[in-house]
C-alpha cells in the first residue's frame, strides 16, 4: 500500500498513514490505552451503561460504541446496551438488531437479484446477430 499524508481525525496533525487507520500514531496509542481502561472498568462493573463508563473514564460516548460494536468487549461478560444504528432498539452487539439485518441482508439480497437480472437482459440484447437478421435490415 502507498503511503498518503493524511489528517488525524483527532488531533489534526499531518502524518503518513501507511494504512494503520485515521489516526496518528501518538492518537493511536492514547486510543488503545483507553481500550484497555474500557475493558478493564468493564469487568470490574459489567452491569454499567455506556454514559457511566464515559463518565467515569472521561472518555468519547464513540469510542465505547465502536468497541462493543467491532467485538472487542464480547470476551467480557457484560451487560451494556446501546441503540441499534437503524430502529434505536436497544442492542448488546453489533450495529443492528437481528430485525434490521435481515431487513437490510434481505434489501441487499434483493438488490442484486434486479443487478444480475438486469444485466442478464442487457446480455440477451447485446447478443450476436445471425444472418437472417443482417439479411433483414
């Protein structure tokens, strides 16, 4: 991967993201030291809401919610909820309830069934000419 110069999205300093992200490497360790304090004041208070562990942590609400969204809090038996990204349905992982995703698996699904379906016709019509039909015109 090339390199690009880029702007962190915390700090807004200038560095060369060599794919590690959008932050810079300063950032990027204040963000994984305050990973490991999540998850450690998670497992000593499971039953906490995602405001008291901001609160108590002095954290960004974003932070906690991409953790429990990308897994890295599933190890921990924990109890914190959070709404799901499409109904607000409160959620313990992942981005969408289980009725969202398939609604949206279903979209998708459907989506490209019309995309090949469609494509397939485009095929039909672009096919090759015989000789009656050169004939013809």
């Amino acid at each position: 991967m090339t390199p690009k110069a880029t702007n962190c999205r915390d700090c807004g300093k200038l560095f060369l993201n060599i794919g590690t992200g959008k932050y810079c490497p300063e950032c990027m360790q204040k963000h994984e030291k305050q990973m490991d304090e999540i998850a450690s004041y998670v497992r000593d208070n499971p039953r906490s809401s995602v405001d008291e562990i901001c609160a108590a942590l002095d954290v960004k609400k974003s932070l906690v919610l991409s953790m429990l969204q990308s897994g890295r809090l599933e190890e921990i038996d924990i109890n914190v909820k959070y709404p799901c990204a499409a109904c607000g349905k409160k959620i313990s992982h992942g981005r969408y309830c289980k009725a969202c995703g398939k609604k949206i698996t279903g979209e998708i699904a459907a989506s490209l069934r019309r995309i090949r379906d469609n494509a397939k016709l485009q095929k039909a019509k672009k096919g090759v000419y015989s000789k009656e039909q050169w004939l013809d015109k």
